[in-house]
C-alpha cells in the first residue's frame, strides 16, 4: 500500500476538500482524485463521499482513518530514526497562544536559521487540550502552562518562564490596594477553564474576594483590550510580550507571595523524535 495515497486520503478528509488538499500537498486535485481512487480499489470499499460542498469520510473511511493517520506517523518517525545524524525529520508542536506570540518566535527563528531539513508543525491549543494530545501521542511536544497535577512517568517538563499574577487595571483607576480594586471594579475574569484562570481563581478564594463579575473570556490579549476599554479589572499572570499596541495599562502587584504561572516544555519520553526536542530545547536556553 502506498504511502502517499493513505497520505493523500487523510488530507482530504481533515480538510473537507480535495482542492485544499491539493494545495497542501503541491498537487492537482486530479492526482489527489486518482490516489483515493487506487486507494479504495486497494481497500476495495468507497472511503470518501460528497456531502454538500465538503467532503466526508464513509463509514468505512472513518473506521481507517484512526489508522492511517497511525501509519503515517510511524513512517515518519522511521524516517526521522534513518536521518537521526542530520537533524532533518518532522516535529509536531503545540503551543498556547502567549507562547505563540511572546515565547516562541525568536526560539523558531534560531531554529529556521540553524536547522533548514527540520520542519516544525505548530498545532495553538490550550493547555489542557495539548496536554491530552501529548499524553497519548498525537504531538511530539507542547509550550503550555504546567499541569496542576502529577505528571505521568510517560512524559517529562522543563519550565522556561514564571509569571506571576497581576492585577490589570485601566488608567481611571486610581486605587493602588489591589484587593480593594478586586472587590470594587467589575471583574473581567480569566477563563476558570484554563489552567491560569483556576489560579486566578484560587488566589481569590484564599483572599475571600468577592468580585462583581462582568466578563469571562480565555483570551489574555481580549482582556487587555476591555481593561484598557474601561470595562473592568482583571487578575491575570503577568504573560510575555508583545502585548496589544496602544494601551494604557497599570500592573499592580498582589501583597504576598503566590503560586506563578509557570510556562514550560511537555514532551513524552519515548517520542522518536526526542533528538529534535532536545535540540528544541537547547535553543531555548540560548541568550
């Protein structure tokens, strides 16, 4: 069985088309048409059908799909163990968005520079969903927030950054008690789904704060905006820049100690691809 069809079909199939598909594989949609044909002459079953505009797998293709896409997997981490010498080979990464957007780029650029036959594909998640993936294989490796739980010994963690809380004000506020601001101003909360908001959360409760809640959003640059909007306040870790253009923001500090937000590496120890997480994680510790 060829490879390339089983590629060819998976792609269709997570992109509901096979002009998408195409495109991604630097193909015509006539040869991504002719792979999933001899494919399901192979098989000896329809794989695919048209549901409206989008193309969906069959029964048959949903039950092989799961399979297929294990298949291919264990290709590339064949291809990864012959070329082991020269770095080249494919990482799957996930990452939350601060990451994407303060932590990562620089890190990727040293790698784009240093290692040109590594391919990285970035999959954006919150942390508890690429937890869930790391964990049973579906990424290599994952740039998240740190579980509130025991690790499996299947995987491993390095920290690469610590943020502490903060409360986030607009410049109308005038008030420096941060509790104080915390139980007077309208709360923009930081989703208590994410694994930073149940922090956010818990500090209040240990604190007996009561706030007036308004808004919860998961996004911390969303916040940003409706603070620097005068909508309300928020309590929320200090995440690496950039932070939006053109706002007027205050950064209060809490009065004690408190847990941080840490933000680090999750990969699992037995990936194939534990060379190109190493070499991820050197240029991490790079100035």
């Amino acid at each position: 069985m060829d490879t390339q069809f089983l590629e060819s079909f998976v792609m269709v199939v997570e992109h509901g088309s096979v002009a998408e598909a195409a495109r991604r594989l630097n193909l015509t949609a006539a040869a991504v048409t002719q792979r999933i044909r001899a494919l399901e002459g192979e098989i000896g079953t329809a794989l695919i059908s048209r549901s409206g505009r989008n193309m969906r797998p069959t029964e048959a293709g949903a039950a092989v799909l799961a399979q297929a896409k294990q298949l291919l997997r264990s290709v590339r981490d064949m291809r990864a163990t012959a070329n082991e010498q020269d770095y080249s080979g494919e990482l799957s990464l996930g990452a939350i968005t601060s990451a994407l957007t303060g932590i990562l780029p620089p890190i990727l650029a040293r790698l784009a520079e240093k290692y040109v036959q590594m391919t990285l594909f970035i999959d954006p998640g919150t942390s508890a969903e690429l937890y869930r993936k790391v964990a049973e294989g579906e990424l290599d490796a994952a740039v998240m927030v740190e579980p509130p739980f025991a690790l499996p010994k299947t995987c491993s963690w390095t920290t690469w950054r610590e943020e502490a809380l903060v409360v986030l004000t607009h410049e109308g506020v005038r008030q420096n008690d941060p509790h104080k601001i915390l139980t007077s101003e309208p709360l923009i909360r930081y989703d208590r789904r994410q694994w930073g908001g149940r922090l956010a959360e818990t500090y209040m409760q240990q604190e007996n704060i009561r706030p007036r809640d308004r808004y919860e959003l998961d996004s911390l640059e969303a916040i940003a905006v409706l603070v620097d909007r005068r909508l309300g306040v928020s309590l929320v870790p200090d995440w690496a820049p950039p932070w939006p253009a053109g706002l007027t923001l205050r950064k209060i500090a809490l009065p004690k100690p408190f847990p941080k937000r840490r933000i680090g590496v999750l990969w699992r120890r037995d990936s194939a691809r534990n060379r190109l997480i190493q070499v991820l994680l050197a240029e991490a510790e790079t100035p």
